[in-house]
C-alpha cells in the first residue's frame, strides 16, 4: 500500500522533525495526539505513557526483538489490512513475528 499525501495512509519520520538522531517521547506523544497519527515503535516507554497519561493517539508495539528492516516491512504490509481493521475499535496493538495483539 502506497504511503504519502493523497494516499490511504500517511507517515512521518521523527528523526526530520528534530533533526537529530532522536525526538523527545513527549513530543512524539503531543504530535501524535494533535494529528491523530498512529505511533508505531519499538519502545516500550511509550505502552506506559498510554497506560498512565493516555497518549499517543493509538499505539503499534513492534515486538519482534533484532529484525532486518526488509522483514519487519514484509510482516506489517502483509497484516496492514488487520492492523487497519484492528485500529477500529482498539488503541494499542503489538506485533511479533507472528501475531498480532490487541490489548485495548
């Protein structure tokens, strides 16, 4: 499935809007919120942040452990169509290689 404007789904990079190697996790969260954007990472402090303060917007827990970036983008386009579907009625969702969990 294409990514960009004028597509079914749009991304956004964190390392550009800082410029540097990292974003703060608060603003993740706040972008998140403001653009009503699915986070998806690897990191787990942001389960917590969801838990406790309720943001970001909707969570995808990337839970495969080391992964070839050629991998993990042949499991989530392959389940991109559940994650959608799944997306509908929850908020956090976490993927292994494989299954895929929605925990609420």
């Amino acid at each position: 499935m294409p990514t960009g404007p004028g597509s079914a789904v749009t991304t956004r990079y964190t390392r550009w809007i800082c410029r540097t190697r990292t974003t703060p996790d608060a603003l993740i969260n706040r972008l998140s919120v403001a653009e009503e954007r699915v986070l998806v990472t690897k990191g787990s402090a942001f389960v917590e942040s969801l838990i406790v303060q309720g943001v970001p917007y909707e969570l995808i827990l990337i839970s495969t452990g080391h992964i070839r970036n050629r991998e993990l983008e042949h499991i989530l386009l392959q389940n991109l169509d559940a994650l959608v579907t799944l997306l509908q009625s929850h908020v956090f969702i976490e993927v292994d290689r494989t299954a895929m969990y929605a925990h609420y």
